[in-house]
C-alpha cells in the first residue's frame, strides 16, 4: 500500500513538474517573438509589409 502511495506522489510531482517547465518558456517566448518579428519593444503586433 505504502508502496503504491508513494509511486501516485512521485507521479503526481513530477507531472506538476513538467507542467511549470512547459509553462515557462511559452511566457517567455512571446516578448522575444514580438521584437523578432516587428521590431517593436512596446508589444504591438504589425504585419509585414509586402
């Protein structure tokens, strides 16, 4: 039983783990991309001219 409890909590922490990783970088990506593809430090999106 002890056992199987602690196989649940192990799986339990590192899923949550996984999740705040994967969270992280999609914050923080969107920034970075604005400024990449605009060249906009205030965060308007404009398209690119053609």
């Amino acid at each position: 039983m002890q056992q199987t409890f602690s196989r649940a909590v192990t799986a339990a922490l590192a899923s949550a783990l996984v999740l705040a990783l994967a969270a992280l970088p999609a914050r923080a990506a969107e920034p970075l991309l604005t400024v990449l593809f605009t060249g906009n430090t205030y965060g308007n999106y404009a398209p690119c001219p053609s």
